[in-house]
C-alpha cells in the first residue's frame, strides 16, 4: 500500500484526498456554527433572545413574490424528466441569452455561448479548472467573498493571489495594487477574478473603474472572470454597468458568471450560469457538466420564471426597493448603536468596522471579538478573516438573511454587549 493512504479516520479507511477533506474541511467555521444555531431562529414572541444569522448570503425578503411564480405553471412536460445536454437544454440557454441581454449586458448573446451548472460555484472551479493547471494563481481583490478560496482550491488546486485593498482608500481598487499583487505572485498568474457589485462591500464598479479592469486585464493577456451575481441587487444611487457591456465581444479572455441564488432570491435551486466565447473553454466545461448538471425541472421552472418580462420587470422593481428599505434600517440601528460601516449601493450587505471595540487590533482579538458576540448576543457575522481582508478588525454584515426586525434586534444585542465590554 502506498505510503499515506488507508489510515483511518473516524473508523473509515480514506485515500490521501478524502483524509485530507475529512481533516481540513473547506467549510469556514462561521457556517458550521450558523446551521448549529439555525433551528433556534429569533422570534419576537416565542424566542426573543433566539439566534439570529448575519452571515449568509441569502435574501429572505422576496419569498412571498417568488414564492407562487415557482409554483404557478406546473404542467411539466415529459422532456423535463429525460437526458439532455448537460450544460442546460437548448431552450433554457434561449431564454438566458435573451435574459441576459435584455438585463444585464444590453448587446445579443449567442445561446450557444450559455452554459447552466449547479451554482455558481460550480462555474467557478469548472471554468478555472480549464484555464490554469494546479500550483498557478489567480488575482482575487479584497476584502473578497470567502468562497473563492474552496471553490479554486480544493479540487483545482489553485493559488489565489490577493490584491489588497486598504480601509484608508475606502478599500477602493486601483490598477497600481493589481500591478504589485502579480508583481509580489510566486506563482504565474493566469487570471483575474473581479466581482461588481462587490461582495462584502456592495459597491458598484463604474463605467471608467470596469474599463480601467479590463484593459488591465487585456494589456497583461490573462483571462479577465467577471462575478456579476448581485446585478440586479441595486438598491442605491449608481446604476450597474456589466463589464460584458463594455465591449462589442468578450473574446477569448473574458467570461460572465451570474446565478439565481442572489437577484431571485433562490440559493437553494442551485443554478449558475457561464456565458463564454472561448469554444475551446466551453468543450472542455462541456466535458465536466455530467457531474454538475442542474435537474430539468429546476431548468424549465426558471425558463419560464425568466421568459415573463412583465413579472422579472416588477420582482426586480420590487426586489430593489425592499432591499434599500431594509439597508435603511439596518443603516440605522448600526448608527444606533455605534458601530462603523462602509456605506453600500447593491448586494446584502454592510462591511462592518469593530475595532474601536478591539483592545488590540490584531487577527487574534478579531477571531475572539467575533466568538465573543456569537456567544453573547447569539449573532453571526463573518469574520474578516474569512473574507481575506487585508487588515483586522473587519467582519461582514448580511442584512437580508433575515427578517429586518431580527436583524435589527441582532445589531441592537451587539450594541448593548459592545457598549457593556467598552466601560470593563
């Protein structure tokens, strides 16, 4: 037997891989802890002092509009439930390029362009997996949503180059700090993975900031991903401009990843999209899809949903304006109780600033900080840590995973507590 491998692990013999898995899980202990506490959800009447979730990427405040436009409609014909292509049916990847263009991009989109996997996630480590071979990096600005990390490390063994963005500048980037995170890369550095609106910060890139990216990206001949999951989660003053709309064609170096799970509420339908012109990316994603396909049902449920026009129109519309409600509010309590945060336009969340609360400012007293208010106001963030910002003392907010009255409530524990630790 070669060496390292059948060593047991909690009574199951396991390959190197699966040993290395099962020890070092890719899953943030903030999550772990979430669906811990999840079934002890606050209630204002049953369970006041019950838990309440910051951390998850999910908008909660929709269900009742989507709620019966997915079940409307359910005359499903036998195709659903036969083999198809596994990059989504011809007729799903139809009304996406239509979606697509008429919201996002505003210029045609080839529907053979279009590929539908399980999640965006999924997207990621496949369309990765075909353009860098393990050990090579790829630039990931920060403060970065924590994801990135598994989805292009686990299995495609990639190295993610941060680019550091400072609290100073308003974590805003600039080329100059994509210029010294190659410069410092140990590694080649085969792409850039952006994201606008950004996640934790919820800002929205402008027209000059994305062509100042892509003509980065282009000068340098690396492949340029564009994460534009949170594109109709606008709820602020500046408009989003897709970074596919600034050029007549994406080329062979620029894809759009987009989902379901963050502008139709619908994490749990698990369906990401890629829109690439490279045939040669697109074949070999082709050959992957078979482990990554989304269900035909999940497919013709959402071809309908996306072929409305009428209803996307007033979701969004709708959608937008529950979302900046709830900023609102929240905006409110944290000002109410004190605590610093970075103003946002789209997306959920706030980026949260606690170290006027922190003795030291340190990595360290972070983690502690974050387990003390887990622990003592039965909230959970996400550690700043987790989202790769390049300086503690941060922690990611997510404002629509729950009903605005919980998180009110959650933020209102956090000031009681924070002001109590304070004065000691």
């Amino acid at each position: 037997m070669p060496a390292g491998r059948g060593r047991n692990i909690r009574g199951v013999n396991l390959s190197t891989r699966g040993e290395l898995l099962a020890t070092n899980r890719p899953t943030p202990r903030y999550i772990d802890e979430h669906f811990a506490r999840v079934e002890n959800r606050w209630d204002p009447d049953a369970n006041p002092d019950g838990y309440v979730s910051m951390c998850i990427a999910e908008n909660k405040l929709v269900w009742d509009l989507l709620g019966p436009k997915l079940a409307a409609g359910r005359e499903v014909p036998q195709r659903v439930v036969e083999y198809d292509a596994m990059v989504g049916t011809a007729s799903f990847r139809e009304a996406l390029a239509i979606f697509l263009e008429r919201h996002m991009v505003g210029r045609p989109i080839d529907p053979d362009h279009v590929i539908a996997l399980a999640g965006a996630g999924t997207v990621l480590e496949m369309l990765f997996y075909t353009i860098a071979d393990p050990g090579e990096g790829i630039l990931v600005p920060t403060p970065s949503y924590s994801g990135f990390w598994p989805d292009l490390e686990t299995r495609d063994e990639l190295q993610i180059i941060p680019a550091h963005t400072t609290s100073e500048s308003g974590f805003r980037l600039t080329v100059d700090q994509l210029d010294e995170a190659v410069a410092a890369a140990s590694v080649p550095v085969r792409a850039l993975l952006f994201t606008s609106p950004n996640n934790p910060l919820g800002c929205v890139y402008s027209h000059d900031e994305l062509e100042d990216i892509i003509t980065w990206a282009e000068t340098r001949e690396i492949h340029l991903v564009l994460d534009e999951l949170f594109a109709l989660s606008v709820y602020g003053e500046a408009a989003f401009v897709s970074g596919a709309s600034l050029r007549p064609a994406l080329g062979p170096r620029i894809h759009l990843v987009w989902a379901f799970s963050k502008d139709f509420a619908a994490s749990g339908l698990r369906c990401g999209i890629l829109v690439s012109e490279n045939e040669g990316i697109r074949q070999a994603v082709d050959g992957l899809a078979y482990w990554a396909a989304v269900s035909g049902d999940t497919q013709f449920v959402l071809e309908q949903m996306i072929s409305d026009d009428a209803w996307v129109d007033e979701f969004t519309a709708e959608n937008q304006r529950r979302l900046g409600l709830a900023y609102r509010e929240v905006t409110a309590a944290l000002e109410k109780a004190s605590i610093p945060h970075v103003s946002a336009q789209a997306g959920f969340f706030f980026l949260c600033d606690f170290r006027p609360f922190m003795d030291e400012v340190t990595w360290e007293a972070e983690a502690e900080l974050w387990e003390w208010l887990l622990t003592t106001a039965n909230v959970n963030l996400t550690p700043g840590a987790d989202c790769h910002i390049g300086e503690p003392g941060f922690m990611r907010l997510v404002f629509p995973s729950e009903r605005t009255a919980a998180v009110v409530a959650g933020i209102e524990r956090m000031g009681t507590v924070l002001a109590e630790r304070r004065r000691s």
